[in-house]
C-alpha cells in the first residue's frame, strides 16, 4: 500500500519537475541578435522578412537540441540608404546584434559596408549588386551568383551563335554600370567586340528610347544585344525593339542575371515582343523541399522563391555558425561567427543548389539559361563549371530564330519597313561640295552631304531604302572597288565622286554618269588691256626709284663737271636743263656731252649698267606678259590613262586649292575633270576661263554589287534626272552654292587673283634692289671725292691768299 501511494506521488509531481528541468534548459539558451535592415516595404523585403522568420523557426524545429537561438530584429530602412546607415549604427550600438542582414541597392551596401569594417560586425546582403569596389571590405559578406562564370556563360553563348561583336544595353545608374564590369572585360579577353552602348535611365521616355535604339542600329551591323538593367526599363526596351522590327529574325536579346532576377512577366507582352530573348538566371533547382518552403513563405513566381530559398540557406548559415561559434571561448563574438561561416557550406533546400563562401561571398556558380515566349518561360539548359549542361540545340535554335544576319536589315520608322542600304563614302572632304561625310558626335552617326550625295537620295528614294553612309578612308577608288566586291556582306554600294573605269567595271556595277563626261584644261581669265598698259612691267616703287636716280645721276655729273667742263655752265636755267637731260638721256645712251673728270665718268659707267639692266628687264617682261599663247592639248599623252589617274586629285585636290595655286603663281594652267572645273568656275566665274574639253573619261557613277538590280535601276533614274533638266539644277545649287560670307569672299578673291596675276609679273624695287644699292654706291663715292677735292683747292686758295 505504502509503495501505491509512493508511486501515485511521483506521478503527481512528475509534471512540476519536467517543467522546472525544462525552465533550467531553457535558462542556458544563448541568444544571437541579427539585425535585417531592409525595405519592408518592397516585394524583395517582405519576402526576406517573411523568410527567415520561418526558416529559422523550421531550422531549430529540426535542431531543437541547439543551445543558442538566432533572433531577427528587423528595420525599415524604407529604401533610404541613410535611413539604413542610421538603423545598423543603432542596431551594432543599443541591440548588440552580432551580424546584419541587408544592402539592396550599391549606394547602401558602400555604407553599411564601411559601418561593418570599423564595427568588425559582418554585413550579409542578399540584393547588393556585384561591384568590385565592394571587394576591399572583409566584413561585407554576398549572397549572389558567379559573375565569372556568368560572363564566361554568355560569351560561350555568342560564339555558339557564331557571332564576334555584341551591341550592349545597360541602365544609366552607378550599381548597373559597375555591376557590368566584369562581363565587358570578359568580352574583350575574348575577343567580342562591343560595337556600340546604350544606356537608359528610369526618366528614359519611349520615344527617346526609340530614337536612340534607330541610330544604334544604323551605326552597327551586330545582331545580338546584351541587356542589363531593372524591370521597369527593360520591359519598356523590349516593347521598342518589338516597334523598331529587332525582335524579328536575325536579332537575339540576352538578359544577364540580375536583369533576369529582377524581371517580372507581364499579360501585356504578346508571343512576338517576347520573342528572341534570352534569359541567364541563378539555377534553383524545383524539388519538394522548395516546393514546401517557398509556398508558405512567398507565392510561386520564381523570382521569389529565388530569394526566399537564399533567405532559408543564409539563416541555415547563421544558425550553424552561432551554435559552433558558442562551443568557443572568445571575446570577439562577432569576428568567430565570420571566420565560421568562412567555413560553411550549404546544401540547400534544392538538390544542385549548392552554396560556397568563395572569398567574400556566397557563391551560387550555376546558371539556367531560358528563353521567354509571351508570358511563360521555357529551359533551354544549364551553365555549369565552364560548359553548358543538357542544353537543348533545338530549342535554342527556334528561340535564336535561326540567327542569320540577312544581306540588308530592316527598320521600322513611322509605320513604314524600310531595308537598310549600307553605303561607302569617300570620308577625306577634299571637295565638300561634291561629297562630305560628318560624324555626329552625340549619336555616332555619319552623316553625307554633296552634290554626289544628293543625286544619290534623289534616284534610290522610289526603292524604299534606309540608308547607312558608313565611311571609307583606306586608300584609292580602285581600292574601294574591289573592297565592295570582296566584302558583299557589309556594303551594298558605294556613292561619291567616282570615275566610271574600265578597271573598276571588272569587280562592280557602274550605273549611267551622272556628270559631265571628259577633261578641260582652266586658265587664270586675263584682264582686258588697257592704253597705259606699257606700265605693267614694272611695279610703282621701281618706277619711282628710276626715276630719282636718273635725275640723281644728272646731279651728281653736272655738280663735278660744271666747274672745269664748259657743257655744264651757263645760266641757271641753262644748267638745270643739261642736268635733267643728261640724267634721262641714259636711258637710250644718247647722252652727247664730253666728261671731263675720272669720277664722272666712273659714275656714268656704272649707272649704264643699272640702265641696260633695267631696259632688258622691261622689255622682256612686257614682251611675255603681252604675248598670248593658247596652249593645245596633247591626245596622246595628256590623256593617256596612267597621265590622267596621277593627275587627278593629286597634291591640288579642293577649290581652295586650285584657286590658291593660281593665286600664287604656283600654277598657270589646271588639267582635270570637268565636274571639278565647272566647280571652281561656279566659285571664280570671273576669275578663271576654260580653254579646252575633251571627251576622253567616263564621268562619275554609283557602284553597285556586280549583279545588282540597283544598279539598272538607279540607272534608269539617272536618265529621267537628266531628261527633266533636274541634275542640271542640282548641278547649279551646289557648283554655285555661295551664301552671303562667301559671295563677299569670293569676289574680294577674284579682284586679288586679277591683282596677284599682274603683281606676279611685275618687277619690284625689291627685286632689283640689288642694282640700285650698286648705283648708290657709286654716287656717294663719286660726291665724296668731289667734297674732298673742293676742300684741297680751297685749301691751296687760302694758303695763296695768305
């Protein structure tokens, strides 16, 4: 009986003792505070919030033996990055929270990044973006996908589409563009050229969108974009690209990770807009552990249980190192609890979705790469250690629409499907008015202008094509013809100030010429002779000092001979006479007066030779610049071939030039094509005069590929051009196309070729310079003797006197 009762007690207190046993265990729990200071407001937050809540709660459910227990203490950092700041200072300062959950733009993770280093409490982020300036912060710590293995996945991607060059789209924000820098520096160690960029900000309208998207394209022939940027921009993109034709056959889009971990599918875009896009995405792998999890924690979208299954792996993470962390002495809690996940790995809720701590951050190393028809999504295969996994041929070769880049591409503009015609100009500028390209700083597109050029748009505008100038500066026109032959698959005519050759016929199409055919010989026009014409040889300066020197000599002469010679006395009427005859009568040596003194006649001698000079000089100049001659050309040599390919736009290539040769005498006569000659005509009506023309050269054309309809057909519209008189129009705008500037210019310049052509043959004082410094001379010799001998007689007269 006593045992019953004994037995009864103990049952009764049974109860009461467990409990208190269970209040001691409880007692020596350990807490381990982490702060999650997020955006509560945004899906990304709540599904953090949400997740590691019940993933912790399912975690210690499964390890209820665990002696400590991690607790969340979130804050809304309401997407403020200062706000965040302010939130983990508080949280490492009064809540003692030994690890922070958070960062989910570049700016906020910089911030609490520097917080962690000096606080040497890691910052775990899920949403950072991957930025190497994150790199230098050991307490910063990312859970993110392999940006190497994304770049080299892309990049594989491309050359199985045997494509070398990429345009790459990317949003206009600091954390987009960083983010993006390993991928461009992958493309450029493996030879992908980025052909053009684009960027786009969130006030990026639709029509700015669509305009920059047009010049893209015409500037480059690539046929396969990368885009990186957020959801709301890269749903505006693709609805642009859906407008402009680029989501049709030969155009791929290839969205990056983070894109495709941002991008949400919308009911609005249709099978087409969506078509042609290809998507790389951090693989999670569906299994019924996912399945479990993500359905209590979030909805099904996939970008969701993406992060709610990072959130479940992180907190797993946490929760491990703090229990290992606690069966360890130390005073630095914090800096344990790193080193610890340092050291972790994670399965996963999904088998294949292993996580490893490389450096600092959680690396998830394999891709899924999808293709997006409308509003579902389809697997194309897996990016796994350097190599695609099960990756479906056939499924990629209807999602990259066979890629094939078509011989002309196609745009849309104003409603209205226009094939591109790519077309090579001349790009040295050598004569505008005939063709000039500019490059348009701001968009990177050439543009064209010229009489070439508008002849050009005038005939292949019945033809409904979009036309692409794309330069070409490498070498001759025989050179530019055999590089449209050979490079068919990039260009499709060429346009510019092009002789029609029987060389060049042998590798394009030529159409009719749209020009004057043949040569002409240009000449400086001279200016009608006047009666005071015999001036001309020499300028005013030297007939100014001829004459003082004649008057000179006289001078001189008559002051030594007037005193001893009787031809030089008399009145003074008289002696002013003989002063000024004998000084002009050397012209003709017709002086008849006997010198008496040795001066004298050394004055005179010397002086005749300055005048035999001067008088063979006049009468030369005025005999060649009086004499016309009419200068014949010579068939057989003048127009020979070879003559006439050295000859034309050599080292005189522009009017500017032309003119300037004539101008300084460099040139008497010019030898060209008559477009270039009727041009500087246009310019110098008055100035210049052709003197000659003969056939014997075909004109300019446009080339085409050989077999080209283009060519027939653009033909045909040259003809009708000159049948209706409007190529001689045209002809006349550009070959005489003078605004006011330029009217006033080039008059001024036709009164100066006039004055430079007489002034070029006149003599000048300068010139014979030379003659007169000699006559000088000899007159300051001549008086000296002459003082020095009146000052010795005066001297002898004195002492006699004396």
């Amino acid at each position: 009986m006593k045992n019953l009762i004994s037995l009864l007690i103990c049952f009764l207190l049974f109860p009461t003792i467990k409990s208190r046993v269970a209040d001691q265990n409880e007692g020596v729990l350990k807490e381990v505070r982490v702060g999650l200071v997020v955006d509560l407001g945004s899906t990304e937050g709540k599904i953090l919030e949400t997740s590691f809540a019940l993933a912790l709660s399912d975690f210690y459910r499964i390890n209820n033996e665990y002696q400590t227990r991690v607790s969340v203490l979130a804050r809304d950092s309401q997407g403020d990055p200062l706000l965040a700041f302010a939130a983990v200072t508080n949280l490492i300062k009064n809540a003692k929270v030994e690890a922070i959950i958070g960062a989910q733009s570049l700016q906020e993770a910089k911030l609490l990044a520097t917080v962690s280093e000096k606080a040497k409490v890691p910052v775990l982020s899920l949403l950072a973006p991957n930025s190497l300036s994150l790199n230098k912060y050991d307490h910063f710590i990312q859970t993110t996908h392999d940006p190497t293995s994304e770049a080299k996945g892309i990049t594989s991607l491309i050359h199985d589409l045997n494509q070398t060059s990429v345009v790459v789209i990317y949003e206009d924000a600091d954390d987009w563009r960083e983010s993006l820098q390993s991928l461009v520096e992958h493309f450029q160690d493996e030879r992908i050229s980025i052909n053009r960029t684009a960027s786009f900000s969130e006030s990026s309208g639709e029509n700015h969108m669509m305009n920059h998207l047009r010049k893209v394209t015409k500037v480059s022939r690539t046929a396969v974009f990368v885009v990186h940027m957020s959801n709301s921009l890269v749903s505006r993109l693709l609805h642009c690209a859906e407008k402009l034709g680029l989501m049709e056959q030969g155009h791929v889009w290839i969205l990056t990770a983070r894109t495709m971990h941002h991008f949400h599918f919308s009911d609005h875009f249709s099978t087409r807009s969506m078509q042609g896009v290809i998507g790389f995405r951090s693989y999670v792998p569906v299994s019924s552990n996912i399945m479990n999890f993500t359905s209590i924690a979030t909805n099904t979208l996939m970008e969701t249980k993406r992060y709610s299954a990072w959130a479940h792996a992180v907190a797993s993470i946490l929760a491990n190192a703090a229990e290992r962390m606690s069966l360890k002495t130390s005073e630095n809690v914090s800096s344990n609890l790193l080193e610890t996940m340092r050291q972790s790995s994670y399965k996963g809720l999904s088998h294949g979705g292993d996580i490893q701590m490389v450096g600092n951050k959680f690396i998830l190393g394999t891709f899924e790469i999808v293709d997006m028809v409308g509003t579902r999504e389809r697997r194309i295969g897996l990016w796994s250690c350097d190599s695609f996994c099960g990756i479906r041929r056939d499924v990629m070769a209807s999602s990259t629409n066979d890629l094939e880049i078509p011989r002309h591409r196609f745009l849309e503009e104003n409603g209205e499907t226009k094939k591109v015609l790519r077309v090579l100009v001349p790009a040295g500028n050598k004569v505008p008015n005939l063709v000039s390209m500019r490059l348009d700083p701001e968009t990177g597109v050439y543009t064209a202008t010229g009489f070439c050029i508008e002849v050009f748009k005038t005939c292949i505008a019945p033809f409904n094509y979009q036309l692409e100038f794309i330069p070409y500066n490498n070498g001759s026109y025989n050179n530019l013809a055999y590089l449209l032959s050979t490079q068919s698959d990039k260009y499709d005519a060429a346009v510019g100030d092009i002789t029609i050759t029987s060389n060049r016929s042998l590798y394009v199409d030529f159409t009719l010429p749209f020009t004057d055919i043949g040569i002409g010989i240009l000449t400086v026009k001279k200016k009608s002779q006047g009666m005071w014409t015999f001036f001309d040889p020499f300028d005013t300066s030297l007939w100014l000092a001829s004459g003082a020197f004649f008057i000179l000599t006289g001078v001189v002469v008559w002051l030594v001979e007037r005193s001893v010679n009787p031809e030089f006395q008399g009145s003074w009427g008289q002696q002013l006479c003989i002063m000024l005859w004998f000084g002009f009568s050397t012209i003709v040596f017709a002086q008849r007066e006997k010198l008496v003194k040795m001066s004298s006649r050394f004055l005179v001698i010397v002086w005749l030779f300055v005048v035999l000079i001067l008088t063979s000089s006049y009468s030369a100049n005025l005999t060649s610049t009086k004499t016309i001659s009419r200068i014949q050309l010579n068939h057989q040599a003048v127009f020979a071939s070879t003559t006439l390919n050295n000859m034309k736009l050599g080292s005189i290539n522009a009017v500017d030039a032309y003119a300037q040769g004539l101008r300084d005498g460099t040139l008497s006569h010019i030898i060209n094509e008559l477009p270039y000659l009727n041009l500087l005509l246009g310019y110098y009506p008055d100035a210049f005069v052709m003197t000659d023309r003969e056939s014997s050269t075909n004109g300019f054309g446009f080339m085409f590929q050989k077999g080209s309809s283009l060519a027939t057909n653009v033909s045909r519209e040259v003809a009708k051009l000159r049948a209706l008189g409007t190529l001689k129009d045209m002809e006349k705008r550009w070959f005489q196309k003078l605004d006011s500037l330029n009217v006033r210019s080039n008059a001024e310049d036709v009164a100066s070729l006039n004055d430079v052509d007489e002034a070029s043959n006149r003599f000048s004082f300068r010139e014979l310079r030379g003659l007169f410094i000699i006559a000088g001379v000899a007159h300051v010799l001549v008086i000296a003797l002459h003082l020095v001998h009146m000052r010795q007689e005066l001297l002898t007269k004195l002492q006699s006197f004396y």
